[in-house]
C-alpha cells in the first residue's frame, strides 16, 4: 500500500516504476485502488480452495513505493493460492465463479471483517476437483432498478462491475472452517 502521489507522471514510451519488490516465486495477482473517502472499506482476498477473508484497509501501513509488501492471507495448502482481491463495503454483493461453472452471488456483509495475516472462512464449497477462479464485486441496485456503479448502468442492469450470465449456486457463505 502507498500513496499514488509516489508514482511520477511518464511518456508512453517510459518503463515505469517499480510498485512492489517481490521475493523469488511471488507473483502479482490482483491490485486495487483505495478511494480514502469511502468509510469502512475493507479489502476481501479469495483463494482457489473456495476460502477468503475480508480485512480493514486501515489494518494495511502506508509503505514507500517499490516496498516488500504486507503479508495479506496465509497461502496454505487449505487455502490454495490468491485468485483475486476486490476492495468492498457492507453495501455490496460479490460473484464468485469456479473453474466448473458455478456462480455463486452473496452478499459482502455475510462475511465478518477479520484480522491481516490469518487464513480467512469458507467463502463457496466446491465439488472434488473445482477450484474458484475469479471474484467480482457487484454494487447493489436501487429499489427502482437504476444502478450505482459510476452512477450508470446498461439497459439490462448490468455494471462494469457485474458479472454476467451463468447460474447462481446455493452454498455455505462465510462458514468458519
């Protein structure tokens, strides 16, 4: 996490600025932008395994630019590897897709906000050989259907934000393990 005044405009053509320094083996897997003027903000981290957890952003320190990181949730062979991140409030919902066809849409707030560095809950049961692929945060609509990403929405409904198509899926949301 640091400020995005640390990072100097460049051309097109520039090579950019180092905005982490990883160890051998690590990987970016997602990024998010923080706005400051949103209250309670938390920053949700899912994992293959169907596990996950959601985090105060306060609960992340203001590093210079190029840092070596924070640890976010322990990758274990439970949890499996990070698969995405999406900075989310009570407010929202959340689409989790795996990699056989399953979506399942819950609501944020049916997750407890939890500590940095701990392995998080189930967020989705999985058949034998499934994994969670992708999470997308969806903002909820108004009652008279107008959506609130960006303030706009399409004739269907649907956002920049919202995952479409598929099936949604009943499961165990938030179960602690």
């Amino acid at each position: 996490r640091f400020p995005e005044n640390d990072v100097r405009a460049m051309g097109r053509a520039a090579g950019g600025v180092g905005g982490i320094s990883l160890h051998e083996g690590d990987e970016v897997v997602d990024m998010v932008i923080v706005d400051p003027k949103v209250e309670a903000l938390t920053l949700l981290t899912a994992c293959e395994n169907g596990f996950g957890k959601r985090t105060p952003v306060s609960e992340y320190r203001l590093q210079k630019r190029n840092g070596g990181g924070t640890i976010n949730i322990k990758t274990t062979e439970r949890n499996g590897f990070v698969v995405g991140m999406k900075a989310v409030t009570d407010e929202d919902d959340l689409v989790l897709m795996t990699q056989g066809g399953i979506l399942l849409r819950t609501s944020a707030c049916d997750l407890r906000a939890i500590g940095r560095a701990t392995q998080g809950v189930r967020l989705i049961n999985l058949k034998e050989g499934d994994r969670l692929i992708s999470i997308e945060r969806v903002v909820k609509e108004e009652d008279n259907g107008e959506s609130l990403a960006n303030g706009e929405g399409t004739e269907d409904g649907a956002t920049n934000d919202t995952a479409a198509g598929g099936t949604i899926a009943e499961g165990d949301v938030g179960a602690e393990q």
